[in-house]
C-alpha cells in the first residue's frame, strides 16, 4: 500500500502538477506608476494576472497533495488498526493519522525536516481554505519565508487595510518540497525490498519557480 501511496503522488506531480505550472509565465518584477500608453497599462496588468494565477495554482496544488495525503493517511491508518487490533484515533485528525502511521512505520519526522514540511503543507492547505485564523497565524510563526512583503512581483488587488492569508505566496520549490515529503514518508515506510526512500524531485526538473 505505501508503495501505491508513493506511485500516485509521483505521478500526479509529474503529469500534472509539474507541466502546469512550468506553462505558467511568471514575471520578476510588476512595473507601477503612471503608464505612458493604453498598451503599457495591459501589459502591466496582464503581467499581475500572470503572477496571480500562478500563485493561486500553486495554492490550489497544495491543497490537493495535502487532501490526497490526509486520505492516504486516512486508509492506511485503518489498515493498520485493523491487522494489528489497533483503535482509531477518535478525533481523526491530519497529526492523528499521522502519529500512528508514523509509530507504526518507525519513521523519525525529523530526518532532514521531513515532519516540518508535512506539516507546513498541511497548515497551508488550511490556510488557502480558511483565509484568516488560527492556521494563518501557526503558518507565519513556523514559515515565515512564505511572506515576502517587500517584493516586487505580487501586488494586493485588495483596497484597504492587508489581508495577511492573500499574501501568502507558494512557490514551484515549495511544491517541490511538499511533493518530496510526502513521497520519501510512504518511501521510509515501504517494507518491500527497492522501496524509494529519497525520490529525485529537485527545484531545475520543475521548469523554474512561480511566483
């Protein structure tokens, strides 16, 4: 089963995950000021979208491997409960499954921050989810580099006071990161013989990064 885990996320990553966003354009910088022509003013606001959508599918990829590994977790918790006479953790949390999977498998989450980016991903699939609250708050205490306020290539299409959760910017490294935690655990926790327990995922086989 975990070796099943490892094979579908691999694969959704690089058939899908991986191509969309390296046919996503993402500009450096946004020019502002005063636009010299009708053309310059859509080009400058075509290159926002740009940045935005990327940001926003980046977000929404998050969301999905965090789903798929929550579900994954979900079902081999219960295999495991049921073949070794275990009870279920009754609030069935992500950290829950998590927990006993984890004991089950004896895998040490801090082995080259394995835990730190499962759980980043998961607080993150919170927070695209939720917007402001507690998951916002969590997230920017434990990883602040997702918050770039004094960068040039994402603007706020908000008026007034700033949305800290709108800010929040996921990036194809990022990806890359979340998509290798969650195939290098089911990798650690695969008692066949082979088992792929550091699977080459590296940020120059994604096409760049996205804003």
């Amino acid at each position: 089963m975990p070796r099943i885990f490892q094979a579908n996320l691999a694969r959704l990553f690089e058939r899908v995950i991986q191509p969309a966003m390296a046919a996503l354009p993402v500009h450096m910088s946004l020019e502002c000021g005063e636009a010299a022509t009708m053309e310059q003013f859509l080009d400058r606001a075509a290159a926002q979208v740009d940045n935005h959508t990327a940001n926003e599918a980046a977000k929404a990829f998050t969301l999905t491997l965090a789903a798929i590994f929550e579900r994954q977790l979900s079902i081999w918790a219960r295999a495991v409960c049921r073949d070794h006479a275990l009870d279920m953790p009754k609030s069935r949390s992500f950290q829950d499954f998590l927990h006993l999977c984890t004991k089950h498998a004896d895998i040490d989450l801090a082995q080259g921050e394995l835990g730190a980016d499962l759980t980043e991903m998961f607080i993150v699939a919170n927070v695209v989810r939720h917007g402001e609250g507690p998951s916002c708050e969590r997230l920017k205490a434990i990883a602040p580099a997702l918050w770039h306020d004094a960068a040039n290539d994402y603007h706020d299409l908000l008026a007034g006071p700033r949305i800290v959760s709108e800010h929040l910017r996921i990036r194809t490294r990022d990806l890359v990161r979340y998509i290798r935690a969650t195939t290098r655990f089911w990798g650690l926790a695969d008692p066949l013989p082979m088992a792929v327990t550091d699977p080459p995922y590296w940020l120059e086989a994604t096409g760049g990064d996205a804003a």
